[in-house]
C-alpha cells in the first residue's frame, strides 16, 4: 500500500475509536500523546543532544583556556568582562524564545545553533579582549537559548509518557560536555599555542551537525496544530504512526487532548492567574538555584585552595566530582517518568543542600570526594528534572518564553551569588560559603513543592 494511503488508514481508524466528536487539531494532538515509543530515528535525539553537548561544552571552556588568554595576551588580571557579558547573553536570548513561539521551533533550534557556531568562531580568531567578549555574548545567546529551545523542542515531540525520559536523555549529552571539557582542554591547550584557541573554535562542530541533519529535526505537530498547520501536522503524526505500526507496536485508542484557539495566542496569558504564579514561582526558584550553582562552578576550586588544599588536589576534588554530572541524566531518564517530577527535585534540592552543609562542616578529603560527587549529582539530577518541570507548567503558545522568563532571567542569581559568597568567605570562612550556597539550593527544592504534579499528563 502506498505511504499516502497507509497513513489515512491508520488516521481514520484512530479517529473512528475515539467516538468522540471534536476538532482536528484535538484529534491530532490526541493521536500523538498516546504513542507508546518515541516515533523517530535516533537520529533526531542524536543531532539535537550533539548540539546540545557543544552548548554545554562552550559553558566550560571559557574557564579552562583563560590562563592561557591571559598568557598569550600579557594580561595581569582575568578579563571579567568575558565572563560577565556571556552571562548578559543568557538573558538577551529571551528573544529567541519569542522567536520560537511565534515563528516555530524549528526555525529557533537551528538559530540556536547557528549563534553558538558564530560565537565560537569568533571567541578562536578574536585578537582582542573586545572581540572575544563580542564573540562570549553571542556564545551566551545561543547557549542560553539551548536550555530552553531543546527542553522545549523534545518535550513536545515526546509524547507524555516518555516526556521525562528523553528530556533526560538529550540532558545526556549536555553534562558529558560538562564533564568531558576539561579532560579535552587538558589534552590540548598545554600542549600547543594555540591549543586555546583550538578549545574555542570546536563548538562549531555542533552548528555543522545541526544544519547538516537539519532535514530531520522535524517542526512538532503541537505548535503546527496550534497555528493551524494541520496538514502539516497531520503528515508528520501519519508518519509516526505507520513508522511505529511497521515495527510492530500495537498503538493504543486515542483521546482527543484539547489545545486553545490561535486566538488565544498572547504573553497576556504569562499575567493570568493561572500562569502567572508559576512563572514567578520558578524565576525565584532558579534565582536561588544559580547563586548556588555559579558559586560552586566558579569558585570550587579557589574555595578548596582557601581551605589549605593545594591546587593540584582541589582540581582533583572537583574532577571526581564532575563524575556525577555524567551519571545523573541517566538517573534522570530511570526515574523522571516513574516519580512525579515536583516531588524528585524536591528531594534533589535538599539532597544537595544536604552534601554541601557536610562538606562545609567536616572538609575532610574524604568528605569532600565522596559529597562533592553525592553533590554533583544531586546538582545535575535536580536541573534536569525542573528543565522539564518548568516548560510543563505553561501553554504552546508561550511555552519557550516562559521557559526563558523563568529559567533565563532566574540566571542573574548566578551574578550575585559569587559576590555574597566571596564577602561571606572572609567573614565567616569556608563552612560559612558551604552552608550559604547548601542552603540556597535546598530552598530551591523546596520552592518546587508548589509546582503542579505534570508527570504522564498532555502538555496544556
């Protein structure tokens, strides 16, 4: 039978067995949440997390080739500007997250992309501390977007039973960036002169991936639904169907899921009552999130120099640590659809608040190997969790931009946080900055338990 034709069979079949009337779109939309495996190559889920993997090594990179910079370059003191003004891009990237709602998501991703490409070009040839802190803003847009633009992307295309497992899974791919960016750097920059520029220029193999594979990274039905697209996304759906049906999965009756009119389609929806509690509830929480997060990052391993440590054994405290980046999306992709995800990052955010009190209070080597990796972990596992937690909360049409509202903006906690724990180290001393940055993360668990319960349920 011809793929046209197969396709209207299996559509016709699956609207006769709802037995409900209801709009097209509900109807598509309906017949997508209900796959029961994720209905693409691993194609799709490879070029996206590969991008995602360089945004997340460009995080990184900055930090380990800055000596270098200041070396080649004769500087006496870090150029703080390149690190700030990546920051600043962070939150300029908000406007990619209307790009997105409004243009698709598509579109955004590929932009995403294409910014931490240029960036990074940019960042490896630049001959001045003006041209690489251009080159770290446009670094910063593009991976500040990625956060929300891949969280998005494949919550969307997820269906609800799978949406915690494979945002864990493309999560895979960004924290072996995280982790594996140091042992690169340290294989190339001191080895060559120019190794750190080297460093600088590799995330541009993530936009080439992506534009490479792009024919693959498919717009979701729900947004073509939402913008009355529907053939579009009646094709794609059909697609999915007949792929899953001729490797044998038996697709279960599907239940129209409403989704609003275009009408309906405003950031006046991020000011309703319904929306608007949420979206002040996670700024606040990732605020104080990244006052911990940004502090521990950035000043890990002076902190353990502080405490007596020599810097040779502070990096290796926070290298032994990092292996919990690696092992918590895996975690993530075990128990994000089998717990209810507010619940998780609760439990994350007190884990971690937990291990850092214990290594402020007790900074042994074995204190501080064994909870900076419990640490680590819990770290990684509860960022994961909320990405997804936080696009749940809020409807197609404003998704991304609440996503970068919240998350996005939540970033200027990591502004302050390295200021407070500084004034807090020459006040109280170590314990002091590990019990701070323990409690903000805790408190940030603890905000979550006024987030909705969203596991296994259709995407408003």
């Amino acid at each position: 039978m011809p793929e046209k034709d197969l396709r209207r069979v299996v559509r016709d079949v699956n609207m006769a067995t709802t037995g409900v009337a209801s709009r097209p779109a509900d109807l598509i939309l309906g017949r997508w949440e209900r796959l029961p495996r994720w209905p693409f190559s691993v194609g799709v889920l490879g070029i996206v997390g590969i991008g995602y993997f360089f945004a997340f090594f460009d995080v990184v990179n900055i930090g380990i080739v800055l000596p270098a910079i200041m070396k080649a370059w004769h500087l006496t003191t870090p150029p703080a500007v390149v690190i700030s003004v990546g920051l600043l891009g962070y939150v300029v990237a908000l406007a990619i997250s209307v790009i997105s709602d409004r243009y698709g998501r598509r579109p955004a991703l590929l932009l995403t992309g294409t910014l931490i490409g240029i960036g990074s070009l940019l960042t490896g040839v630049a001959n001045s501390v003006a041209l690489l802190a251009v080159g770290r803003f446009i670094v910063g847009m593009g991976t500040g977007s990625a956060i929300s633009q891949v969280t998005v992307y494949i919550g969307e295309l997820a269906p609800a039973k799978l949406r915690g497992r494979l945002t864990a899974v493309a999560n895979i791919f960004a924290f072996a960036g995280v982790a594996l960016t140091p042992f690169i750097g340290l294989a190339i920059v001191p080895h060559w002169a120019l190794g750190w520029r080297v460093m600088l220029v590799i995330p541009v193999l993530g936009a080439v991936v992506m534009w490479l594979g792009s024919r693959q990274i498919v717009e979701t039905p729900r947004w073509l639904a939402l913008h009355g697209r529907l053939e579009e996304a009646e094709a794609i759906v059909g697609r999915a169907e007949q792929r899953l049906t001729q490797l044998g999965v038996s697709l279960p009756p599907a239940e129209p899921v409403a989704l609003p009119e275009r009408s309906a389609v405003s950031w006046r929806l991020l000011i309703e009552r319904r929306y608007f509690p949420y979206l002040a509830l996670f700024f606040v929480a990732w605020f104080v999130f990244y006052i911990f997060n940004y502090t521990y990052l950035g000043l890990g391993t002076t902190l353990f120099v502080h405490q007596g440590y020599t810097i040779a054994t502070s990096i290796m405290f926070v290298a032994i640590g990092s292996l919990g980046y690696g092992l918590a999306p895996w975690v993530c992709m075990v128990l994000n659809d089998r717990y209810e995800r507010k619940h998780l990052a609760v439990f994350w955010g007190i884990l971690c608040g937990v291990a850092l009190a214990v290594m402020g209070i007790a900074p042994s080597p074995a204190t501080l190997i064994i909870f900076g990796f419990l640490a680590d972990l819990a770290n990684v596992a509860f960022t994961v969790t909320s990405y997804t937690l936080n696009a749940e909360h809020f409807p197609t049409a404003v998704r991304t931009t609440a996503m970068a509202l919240g998350e996005g903006l939540g970033h200027f906690g990591g502004a302050v946080g390295p200021i407070l724990s500084l004034s807090i180290l020459h006040a109280a001393g170590f314990s002091g900055v590990f019990l701070f940055i323990g409690a903000m993360v805790a408190i940030s668990g603890v905000l979550l338990a006024g987030a909705r319960k969203t596991t296994g349920q259709a995407l408003g």
